[in-house]
C-alpha cells in the first residue's frame, strides 16, 4: 500500500458544526483555508465547506485566492497578506477582496479602484505583525475611510492562553479603534478566539486549525490520519544497533519494522529515538533516526506483522503530535508532504 494520508469529511462536518453551535447567532462563521487548506487541499476542502453553508474564507497570498475561486464561484475570498497592488487586475478578475494592512496599501488600492472594488483593513491591536496601529490610523482617518470597505479585521496573539489579560486588552483596543471607522463588520477571532466566548465574536470568526482537528477539544474531532505501510521488519539481538550513526543500540531481542516515511514527508528527524508510531492504540517506539523516507520502529509488543502502522490514535492527537515534536498543531499540519497520498471519505 502507498503513505495515505486519510481525510475524514465526517469530523470536518462535525468541527464546523461544533463552531456553528457556539458562535453568537448574529455572527458569521468563515473558514482559514490558506496553505493549501492546512494541507489537506483547497479544491477538495473548499466545496466541501460551502456545502456546509461557509460562503466567506481567507487565505494569505493571492495565488492562493485563486485557487479557491477556481473551486467557488459565489464566495467571499480575503487575502490576509495585504494587497499586492503589482497585481491589482487580479483582484478584480476572480473577484478577491484584499486585506490592507498598510497605509502604502491604502494609496496603492485608491489609485488602482477609485471606489470601484470592496476592501477590508486590519488594525494592529498589540501583536505588531501585520495591520494598522492606533497613531497610522488616527494619522491617516480621512485616507482610510476613502476604502470602500466591507470587513474590519484584528488578530489575537494570547488566544491559546484563556488566562491571559493581554485578550482583553486587544479586544478593548479593537473596540477603540472600530468606533472611528464606518459601521461595518469586524472581526477579531480565529480558531482559539472562538473559543474564549461569544465577546470575543463579534460578526464573524474566521476558524482555521480547529477545523482540521489540530486543538484538543471534547467537541471537536480529529480530521487526519496517516497510514505508513510497513515495507520491511526483521529481529536484532542485544547490541545489534539501528539507523544513521547507530544511535540505538537494543538491549534485548527485539522485532523491527522499517516503514515508508520520514522528515520529507512531515516525520521530524526531532522524533528520532523519542517518537512512536501506533497499531491501534497499541504505541510502537521509534528507535533510530528518522532518515529522509524511511523509519524504523520497535514492534516488538505486537500480535502480529502489521502491513501499516499510523501516525495518530484516539488518544493521541495532532496536538499531542505537535508536543512531542515541540511544534505546533499549524506547523504539523502543513508539513505533511504532497508526496502522501490523500484519500477522502465520509
């Protein structure tokens, strides 16, 4: 069997129900779909969403834009990364709307549409990343309200952390700096904003993550998992050792498998000799380094010679993955390289 890298459209239904269920009523729910949908695949995601009712998503760069229009005719699509005025026709051919973040970008979007195209703007509420801070906004408000805008954005830095005031903050900065600008939609929170509380939602969040099964949640479910075939086990004695540099060295008898994936394909090499594979819930320790394609694991404790192995188990999660890998959920995700074969169902 090929790396499959299996997709269940069963649990992205069920996560973006769950964001539906505990997004204010007024509030609209949109979907991240940028990096190629988190790595799952823009042209496959993105029907699916719509036909859950999703109508607006974001990506960052324009290409990206691009490609979810090829897949959606009707929907709204943002480009988070600001407008790139080199490019402006585009906006207008596939129907984007470009998110300014800039005061370069506001000139640059005036002199291309003079009122003739929808824009939205980001505010810089303390992450310092992208958007427009409190003086560049106060400084250039007659510039600004020139944008024919349809959307009013920020983004939290501490979502993650429920506990942290600086939430509260940005939110309070947010409501500021909304209340010099014309009365249109706002919206502050991703996929941990969502989950802070509807003060946090405002009319619309933009989930991305938790859509695809990367935060840990009792209402969410994993979206993902990998089947790596086993291509090759054999048993070692004591002292035999294992993979580049002999790094392990067994201190018993023990039966190895050799399976079809490695740090080209989203297995950090950080996992040598640390991670594990599963047979069911059944953990199989990898032992050795992580090589480029290949990955050898302790199976020892099985009742069988599995013809594949994978990355996650019901108690192991992509969070957890991510931990181990001392990473990311977001960064897990798009790594998974384009050489796995995806497969949809449900």
């Amino acid at each position: 069997m090929p790396l499959e890298l299996h997709i269940s459209l069963a649990n992205l239904h069920n996560n973006l129900r769950f964001f539906r269920q505990i997004t204010k009523n007024s509030a609209e729910l949109s979907a991240v779909v940028k990096s190629n949908a988190y790595g799952l695949g823009i042209t496959k995601i993105v029907p699916e969403m719509e036909r859950f009712g999703v109508r607006s998503f974001f990506t960052a760069t324009i290409s990206e834009a691009v490609k979810v229009r090829s897949c959606s005719r009707k929907s709204e699509i943002f480009t988070l990364n600001g407008f790139d005025f080199l490019n402006a026709k585009t906006y207008k051919k596939f129907k984007i709307t470009p998110v300014i973040n800039n005061i370069l970008e506001a000139q640059k979007f005036i002199d291309a549409f003079d009122q003739t195209h929808e824009v939205a703007i980001q505010l810089n509420t303390g992450m310092n990343r992208l958007g427009l801070n409190k003086q560049a906004l106060f400084e250039n408000l007659d510039l600004i309200k020139k944008l024919p805008m349809n959307l009013i954005l920020s983004h939290l830095a501490c979502a993650d952390d429920i506990s942290s005031d600086e939430n509260i903050n940005q939110r309070n900065l947010f409501n500021e700096l909304c209340q010099v600008l014309p009365k249109v939609r706002q919206s502050f929170s991703a996929s941990h904003g969502a989950l802070l509380g509807t003060e946090f939602h405002f009319d619309m969040i933009r989930p991305g993550v938790g859509l695809y099964g990367g935060i840990k949640n009792s209402g969410l479910k994993g979206v993902i998992q990998i089947k790596v075939p086993v291509l090759q086990s054999f048993i070692i004695n004591e002292n035999m050792q294992v993979g580049y540099n002999f790094t392990y060295k067994a201190t018993q008898k023990m039966t190895v498998a050799t399976l079809a994936m490695g740090y080209a394909d989203g297995l950090p090499r950080i996992l040598s000799n640390n991670g594990k594979l599963f047979y069911g819930n059944i953990p199989c320790p990898i032992i050795g380094r992580v090589s480029m394609d290949l990955v050898t694991v302790d199976i020892s404790n099985l009742p069988e010679i599995p013809q594949h192995l994978c990355v996650f188990s019901p108690e192991y999660e992509v969070e957890d993955f991510a931990k181990d890998c001392k990473t990311i959920s977001h960064e897990v995700l798009v790594n998974f390289g384009e050489r796995i074969n995806r497969v949809f169902s449900g």
